[in-house]
C-alpha cells in the first residue's frame, strides 16, 4: 500500500481518536516530505513521538496496529531513529530544533501536535539509507529549499557527532549525496 497526504492525514485522524492524551507528532522521511508537497505518496507512513516514555510508545504502538500493519508504520521516539539496512543497524539522533510546528493544521486534532521535520534534516536523515528513492528525494528537497553545499555539510557534521553505526559508510555517502546534489 502507498500513502499520500490524505491518506497520511487519515491516519493522523485515527491516531487522534485513539490516543487520550497530548501528543506531539513529528512526520519525518515520505510522509514530511508528501506534507511539504514534494512527493506524491510513500510506501510507509514515518512518524516520530516526542515527550514519550517507551511505556506509552508501546501502548500508542499497539493502538496503531490494530488497523495498520507493522511494517507500514515507522515509528521513532524522542529524536533517535535506527534504520535497519543489509542486516546493519544506522542510529541517529536529531538535534532538537530539527521540527517545525506546522503554520496552519491541515486539520484540528484533539490530541495530536503536529510537527514537521525540516527539510534540511529531512535530506541529512536520509543520507546514511541512501537509496534511489532517497536520492530522488534529495533532490527534490535542494531544488525546493535552494540549499547550499555548506549548509548541508554543516547540518551533516552535527548529525555524526551522534550517529551510531559505520561511520566510513555514512560518510562515503555523504560524498556521493554531495556530488550528486552538488557536483563535484
């Protein structure tokens, strides 16, 4: 199944209906990107839960399970994602100031604060995976947002001071991203 922004918006919907509580939802990877107008739609919906104890990511887990498959919800808490890829485990860690509370709510929730990750974290978060799509992605996002080589470097060297897996591999990318987006 893909989603699109009325699909993402949907779930957000259900979510807010099942949850008692404030909760603040950053749309991080496909789903930012679909809320920003920059794709179309996503095979999976990513969000990240901030101010949450792992007792009640588990418990807004199962809620969101009851209707949506497991692998087609991501869901990251209190700005660390770890993405498996090739039986390896990549961790990061967001700096705190990667979200943006959006303008205007697409919709009035009850219970849901969202929030927007940047699109410059956006491109950065997507570097160490670094796939097709992501690279597509990428592109799209410099094309937009006009950023420059710098500021992408600048935003890269704050994302390794905590990412945990192969650093030479990331960084390898990084140099690819660079010369694709960039030139050389």
């Amino acid at each position: 199944m893909t989603y699109d922004k009325e699909a993402f918006l949907e779930f957000l919907r259900y979510l807010d209906n099942k949850v008692d509580r404030h909760l603040e939802v950053v749309a991080v990877g496909g789903s930012a990107l679909s809320m920003l107008d920059l794709k179309a739609e996503t095979k999976d919906i990513d969000i990240m839960l901030l101010n949450c104890s792992d007792d009640v990511i588990l418990e807004i887990a199962d809620k969101i399970m009851e209707k949506y498959p497991e692998k087609e919800v991501d869901i990251w808490a209190n700005y660390k994602m770890a993405v498996h890829k090739d039986g390896r485990i990549f961790y990061q860690e967001f700096p705190r100031d990667c979200c943006n509370t959006l303008p205007t709510e697409p919709v009035a929730f009850k219970n849901i604060e969202l929030k927007l990750l940047n699109p410059l974290d956006i491109l950065v978060s997507k570097i160490g995976r670094n796939s097709a799509d992501d690279l597509s992605d990428m592109v799209s996002i410099v094309r937009r947002y006009a950023f420059k080589k710098e500021e992408v470097e600048n935003r890269f060297n704050l994302y390794m001071q905590s990412y945990g897996g192969s650093k030479s591999a990331v960084q390898s990318n990084f140099k690819y991203v660079i010369e694709t987006l960039f030139g050389s």
